[in-house]
C-alpha cells in the first residue's frame, strides 16, 4: 500500500515533468552520464550544482515542516511532534548549508565552467547528507 | 506507458549508469544527487505540493541541455522563498535569527 503510493506519487511527479516517453528516458540517461563526467573531484559541473541547491531546497522544506509541528511531548494523542532536540540539530545544519548553496550559487557565476568549485560543493553536500541523515532519524525521510 | 514502468525503468537507467563512471570521486556525486532524490520521494506524500517544483527542475535539468537564467532565476525564487520560511518557523521556536543572514533590504 504504500508503495503503491509512492509510485502512484512519483509517477504523477514524473509524468507532470514530460518524462513520459523512451526518447526522454533516453535523454534523462545521457544527461545524468555527462553529469557524472565531470573534470575531477576538484571542480563541479552547473548542473551538478544546480541539482544539488534544488535538492537542498527540498530538504530545507522537509525540515521546516518538521519545525512547524507542535513541540514534545504532546499533552494529546497526536503523534507527530517536534522533538526541542531534533531541532536544536535542524537549524545549524540548515543554516551552514544555506550559506553553502549560496557560496555555489555566487562561484558559479564567476566560474561558469565549475573549476575549482568542487569545494563548495562538498560543503553543500555535507550539509545535505547531514540533514538527510537526522531527518531519516526522526523518521521524516524513510529512505 | 505504464507510469510504473516509467519507475523501474529510470532506476534501471540510473543502475546502468553508475557503474560506467570513470571516476570514483563521480561516481560519489551523481550517487548523491540520486539518493537525495530517492531520499525525498517519500516526503512527496505528505508534501507533494511543496516539493515538486524542486523534482521537476532536477528533472528538467537532468533531461534538458545547458541550464537557462530562467532555470537558474526560478531556484533562486524557491531558494529565497524556502528560506524565509525556514526562518520564520525557527522564530516560532524561539530560536535566535540566523547570524550569517544577510540584512534584509528596504
């Protein structure tokens, strides 16, 4: 069942985006290769780092929601609250990776070839996979 | 086609594509990007609304050629917008305004 509504949801996400043919599942294929060529470990290509500052994006929204929800514990039955600790956690890793995404986001405009930029990348990354991973914690992202 | 075949077909895609990397240090970012993807697709059932712009443009940028200003001035629009509420809801927690901010304009 909740697979199904994964896919159901995915599916309607993809779909809204136009990926609903064999020569765009093809196009996705080739795109993603020359993302992963990119020159070396010490420079990040554009799309490298426009995909990566969407995805930071999104989890910055997951984490808002989280921060939204009532504190714990709850004097009702309701189940989701925020745990003081868990935020406590969120914001710094939010914030150190806003600065991140907005360090890339300015070095890309200076280096539009991403040379050199592999850096800020990884900064942006850390914060990400950090955030990914207290999320998953507190149940948010079940990956 | 069949929307779950859609599904499985893009992660076959992304399986086949993986081990062809030349690079490790590649191989480590393009497996970042995608299990950040992975990693939201749950989160779309409770938040659907407010994630997809974010997976249509990793979509679009996977699938699309060069990124467009326009590309770049709509993440820049989600980013701004996705921050202040971030901010407004550590408020609400009590928590101290973000240092690093920089200051807002009149």
């Amino acid at each position: 069942m909740w697979h199904q509504r994964i896919t159901r949801l995915l599916a309607a996400g993809l779909l809204a985006a136009g990926l609903a043919g064999c020569a765009q599942l093809q196009t996705l294929r080739d795109n993603i290769e020359a993302l992963a060529q990119t020159t070396g470990s010490t420079d990040v290509s554009p799309k490298a780092a426009y995909v990566l500052r969407n995805a930071f994006v999104g989890v910055e929204r997951t984490a808002t929601n989280y921060l939204l929800l009532p504190d714990c514990p709850l004097a009702s039955g309701s189940k989701a609250c925020a745990d003081p600790v868990a935020v406590a956690r969120i914001v710094p890793f939010v914030r150190s990776g806003r600065a991140a995404s907005l360090a890339l986001k300015s070095y890309m405009i200076q280096h539009p070839d991403g040379t050199g930029g592999g850096s800020l990348y990884d900064e942006l990354s850390k914060a990400n996979s950090a955030l990914n991973s207290i999320l998953r914690e507190y149940n948010l992202i079940k990956a | 086609m069949d929307p779950t075949l859609i599904i499985t077909t893009l992660v076959a895609l992304v399986g086949r594509v993986l081990p062809v990397v030349a690079v490790p240090a590649n191989a480590t970012l393009i497996e970042e990007v995608i299990q950040t993807l992975v990693g939201l697709v749950p989160t779309l059932i409770k938040e659907y609304q407010d994630l997809l712009p974010e997976v249509q443009n990793i979509i679009a940028a996977l699938r699309g050629g060069p990124l467009t200003q326009a590309q770049q001035d709509a993440l820049d629009a989600l980013q701004a917008q996705a921050d202040a509420a971030f901010e407004a809801a550590a408020a609400a927690k009590g928590i101290a305004p973000d240092p690093g901010a920089a200051p807002a304009v009149a």
